[in-house]
C-alpha cells in the first residue's frame, strides 16, 4: 500500500531504556512515558502482576499473535467474549505510552505488547501496565527521495522450532528480518530482506512476518516507488534466519511489483501475495497488480489473478493482505474494488465495490483486509454514499458468497487500516485522513447492524486494533493504549 501517510510519521526522541523486570512493589504511574490513567496505585501493583501472570497461563487463543490474528488473516478472535455490544461503550482506559507515532500494530503475546514505533526502536510492554519491559533498535529511515519513516511492520510472535522459546519476528526498516527473544528482545538472528541506498529511498520493509511451515515469509517491496524496486517474496527458516527461496514479481531486468501486505497462508498450505504495480509505461508488467499463489516450500507460482486493465490505476497496488473464506481467497485493490477468487483455480468468484477509488490526495483507499468471523466479511474502507449522503469513510458487513452488502455505516473520515472482530460482535475500525474535518479516531461497532456503540480514543489510527485477554489495545499517531472493562 502507498497512501500518501505512508510517510508522515512524527519523529520522536528515542527514551530511556528501562529494565525489563516488573517491579511490583514500586509504584509505577510515571515509569518511562507510561500514563497509569486507570490509577493503578502503589497498592494495587502486586494484584496487577498476578493478574498478568495469570493471563500468561492462560491458552494462546487469547492472544493476538500476528498482524490480522494469523496467516489465514481473519482479524477475528472467537475467544474474546468479555467485550460486548451491551458494555463496549463503558471501556476505560488502563494505560498509555507515547515513544513516539505508530503505524505498526499491537501484538499480544504471554502477558506483553510487542509493537514498533516511528522511533525505529520494537518496544515490549507490559500488558497490564504498560511498563516498557524491553526495546530493540532496528532503524529508521531518513528522509530521501520519500519522506522519513519508521518501524510499520508489526511483529509475529511464535514459538522457535528449534530451540521451544517464543520469538518475535519483525521487519526493520534497515532491511533486515529480525529473530528476537520474546523474553527479553535479544537477537536470535537477523537476515537481508533488502538493504535501502544510502542516496535514495529504494528498499524499505513495509510487510509484516507470517510464520507458518517452520518458515518467515516477508514481502519485498519499495518505500515510495522514488524509485520502484524489483518486488517479491522471500522465505526464511524460522530457526536459523538462512533465506530458502525468493519468488520475483517481475522480470529479472525489471522494476515493480512490490508487495506491500502481508502474507497469507491458505488452508492447505499455500503462499499467498498480493502486489503493486509495475513502472510507467507497464503498470501491470507479469505478476504486478495481481493475487499471486506460491508453494509454501520453493514459492513455486501456480496460479494468480491480474485486475482487468480497464478496471488498472495509474498508481494501482493491492495494497490489502489477502484474507480466506468459504474456499476462496480475496484482496481489495486501491482501485476500490475487492475480487473474491476460488483457491482451487485462482478465477474470479465475484468482485464489489468497497468505496472509491484513491485519487492521489485523499489518504483513504481500498487497502484493508476485511475481518471474517465463519459466516460474514466485514470492510472498512474509503469513501461511499449512502441514502444520497456522501461519507469519506464506511464499515461494512457483506455475504462472502457473493460480496452482497449487508449493512454499510458512513463514517467521518476513511479507513485504510484492517478492522478487528471479538467473539461478542464488536468490530473495533479506525480512521486515517490528514484532511480531517471531524477528528480521526478508533470506533467501536456493532457487528450485527453497524450501530457505533462508542469511540474509545482519538487520533491518525492506521493500525489494526487488536482484542486480546479479555482487553482491547490500540494504537495511533498519539500512542499505544490499553482498554478494559471497569
């Protein structure tokens, strides 16, 4: 995805690292840039810890692993019941860090938010409190031929096929993949993804890890297309970081292609990518705007879809990760268009407009993967009318036999982030447009009639909110936030 706030991150003085060890005794309402709002006092942070420890036994299906909850991208947590259409609108706030603006995601993993910031550096936090219990440095990138950016990546957590311990994997913006301990962020090990010039903005990391088949696989694309690169998937053993295939987009000699998303897993074990567009002159040059299927061992190419070139943008990509459902596999093309196609045979089930298609000026675009529950799908995206009223963004619910709109809510500003999905029928969706006219912010919807039950904070809200452990994490230009019940 190349929306215009690809690149408009705050840059953010890197703070003072802080041990990594819980301090229950010691009152911690002020440790690093931790707002406590929730008022955890000096007498309540033992209860915390064991509440924390508690939610470390409890069973992974509480946590949000990976970006969009796993490689089948459903962005759905059946497990998380707690959050309710009838008490969403009474959630608090537990805590808050700042660390600077983000554009990656919150992983939840064994009791800790794993998260990257515009700071370049992977923070882990404490679940409960907010505590920084570690951090990472892995890089920025200064402003070149595109603007300066930061960590947008969000880190997988999984457990190391070799060695038994959880690992986090992430993509930095110098390049590299990174192996690190969950339990302190020690590096297990770092592979080339694609090392940026020092002159221009050419290789930049925007994929996030999927982790499946003892492998890391990661898209390679570029930072702003100032210049286009030669785009891809690559794939690396999950225990050693050593690269075990790549597969290019493009011709050798050729540019373009890039692939912005995430990977995604089928469910019999195929790659699947998305990707961007090719150079001027060849906008879908081979496999570029395209859904691409991979074996999962060599990223052998069996079968993708290239949109119709009547339906091509100038600066067209699939932006989305691909999302899989009642045997198809599905993406929405920064053309406003979502194509719904059978795994088997890679041909198109059907296609939808989701809502307008970018222009150029407007940070909205079809760039989100809808969540999916077992029976509907469910959009955010950029603008649509509605009843003859025009919205700059919507949620939507529709039927993923056939793309059938559902129910469809206007909202303020457009959504370019995926939306999320507890097992109570809440979707949490944000809202991301520097042209505001209302303010950006994260809302709580319910996911059976599209009602706005609540909006739980404000701000440029490009990350995917993510319900885990009975909680709801956020995170925005402003800071990563945590939700509960009161």
């Amino acid at each position: 995805m190349r929306g215009n706030g690809r690149a408009r991150l705050a840059i953010a003085a890197a703070p003072k690292r802080t041990a990594g060890t819980r301090r229950a005794a010691a009152c911690i309402a002020t440790l690093g840039s931790v707002a406590l709002i929730a008022g955890l006092a000096c007498g309540s942070a033992a209860a915390a810890v064991q509440q924390t420890a508690g939610r470390r036994a409890a069973a992974a299906a509480s946590d949000w692993p990976a970006y969009l909850n796993g490689p089948r991208h459903t962005s759905y947590s059946p497990s998380q019941t707690t959050i309710t259409t009838a008490n969403a609108s009474t959630l608090t706030l537990q805590w808050h860090v700042g660390n600077g603006a983000y554009l990656a995601s919150p992983t939840v993993a064994d009791g800790a938010v794993f998260i990257g910031s515009s700071n370049g550096y992977l923070y882990k936090l404490d679940e409960t409190t907010g505590a920084v219990l570690d951090r990472y440095y892995i890089g920025r990138q200064p402003a070149k031929t595109c603007p300066a950016v930061g960590v947008v990546s969000t880190a997988t957590v999984a457990t190391d096929p070799s060695t038994h311990q959880l690992t986090v994997y992430v993509a930095g913006p110098d390049g590299y993949l990174y192996a690190l301990s969950a339990a302190n962020l020690t590096l297990d090990w770092k592979s080339v993804v694609g090392i940026p010039s020092k002159k221009i903005s050419n290789y930049f990391n925007w994929s996030s890890p999927t982790v499946a088949h003892n492998r890391v696989y990661i898209g390679i694309s570029s930072n702003c297309d100032t210049p286009l690169i030669h785009g891809g998937v690559a794939s690396y053993s999950q225990a050693s970081g050593r690269k075990l295939s790549e597969f290019h987009t493009v011709p050798a000699d050729d540019i373009g292609g890039s692939v912005w998303s995430s990977i995604g897993i089928g469910p019999n074990g195929d790659v699947y990518a998305t990707t961007g567009n090719g150079p001027n002159g060849a906008p879908e040059l081979a496999y570029s705007d395209s859904i691409i299927k991979l074996g999962p061992y060599n990223l052998r190419y069996l079968g993708s879809f290239k949109i119709p070139a009547s339906q091509a943008l100038h600066d067209g990509d699939f932006g989305a990760s691909p999302v899989f459902f009642d045997g198809d596999v599905g993406a929405c093309n920064k053309n406003g268009i979502f194509y719904a196609l059978h795994t088997a045979t890679m041909r198109l089930a059907w296609e939808q407009r989701i809502g307008a298609k970018a222009n150029g000026v407007e940070e909205a675009e079809c760039s989100a993967a809808p969540a999916y529950n077992g029976k509907d799908l469910f959009f955010g995206g950029p603008g649509v009318t509605i009843d003859g009223t025009g919205y700059r963004g919507s949620v939507q619910e529709r039927n993923p036999a056939n793309g059938k709109l559902i129910w469809e809510t206007g909202l303020p500003n457009g959504v370019v982030g995926t939306p999320s999905l507890d097992g109570a029928g809440v979707l949490a969706v944000g809202t991301y447009e520097f042209k505001e006219t209302t303010r950006n912010a994260t809302y709580l919807v319910n996911a059976s009639n599209g009602t706005i039950l609540s909006t739980v904070t404000q701000g440029l809200d490009f990350p995917q909110s993510t319900f885990a452990d009975d909680w709801l994490f956020t995170a925005n230009y402003d800071g990563v936030s945590a939700w509960a019940l009161p």
